[in-house]
C-alpha cells in the first residue's frame, strides 16, 4: 500500500487541531477568570468609595450623630436633652447636654476604634429601656457592638458586667 501525501496531511491535521482548540479554549478560560477578576477588584473599590461617601453626607467629617430627646435630666421645665456621639480619630465621645443647658454639659466614655479606616466609622445612638424602670437608657451602636447606658440619678452610666448579666437573665425569661 501506498501511503500518499494526502493521507499524512489528513493524519496530522486532526492532532494539531485538537491540540490547538485545547490551548485556545483554555486561553479564553483563563482570559475570562483574569477578567472577571477585574471586575470584582473594581466594582469593590468603586462600593467601599461609595459607601464613604454615603457616610459623608450622612454623618459628616469627623463621624457625628445627634438625638434630642426627654429623658428627665431637664429639671422641673421637663426641657429636651441633645446628645452628640462623636468618631474623633477612632475614639468615640457622646455628650449630654441636659435639658439643653449648655452649662452642664456632660461626656460620656466611649471605645476607642483599632483597625485600618476606624476614624470614619459612623456612631448612633438610640433610646429605649433596657432594664424596664420607665427610664429611656441610652443604646450606642458601633459597627455590630452595642453599649448601654443606664438612665440612674440623672446621669447616664456604663452598664456593669453584673447588670448585663441580669438584663440578660430577664430578656431569656420575658416572652
């Protein structure tokens, strides 16, 4: 038998065909993955910025809220207390303002912030009563932790560990 150039032409072609989709296939596949790597890498970044942003317009630089609310520090005149939490430079300041006497201005301690970007994490506040003596106690929130200060003889305080404890204790049992 003989074998003409025809045959070998038709035997090599569909290996270096093969071969040849192979690599292009996994070209396109890793072309895609560097892509879609990039996109994520941008899209993030163009999130996080907005999100400062966002946080701009909301709370301002440095990170302030404000509350103004009647938690009965306003002697007999029953007049509304303004608070203002603060993020100065990763620590956070509440300050009471009693009955919105400028005089009797009261600061609050309050964490201080580790970690890269901390100084523009945004503070709130909110009032509710946490230990049920019909005294509005004050609930400040950073990121995903959240303090109480209980409303005791006209002044806010940190809660105790053994107070907490109780809280606890009578939020397990209350339906």
């Amino acid at each position: 038998m003989a074998v003409t150039s025809r045959d070998i032409r038709n035997e090599r072609r569909p290996i270096v065909q093969v071969s040849s989709v192979r690599l292009g296939s996994l070209a396109y596949v890793i072309t895609g993955l560097l892509a879609l790597l990039a996109l994520y890498v941008i899209l993030s970044t163009v999130f996080t910025w907005g999100q400062v942003k966002l946080d701009d317009i909301r709370y301002g630089r440095p990170r302030t809220f404000h509350l103004t609310a009647n938690v009965g520090h306003g002697g007999a005149n029953g007049a509304l207390s303004h608070f203002v939490a603060m993020n100065l430079d990763r620590q956070v300041i509440i300050l009471e303002i009693p009955g919105g006497d400028i005089n009797q201005i009261r600061s609050l301690p309050g964490p201080y912030l580790f970690g890269a970007g901390e100084d523009l994490t945004p503070v709130t506040m909110r009032l509710a009563d946490a230990n049920r003596d019909s005294a509005p106690d004050l609930l400040v929130r950073v990121k995903d932790e959240e303090m109480v200060y209980l409303n005791r003889d006209g002044s806010f305080m940190l809660i105790t560990p053994e107070e907490r404890q109780q809280l606890l204790q009578q939020q397990a049992g209350a339906p």
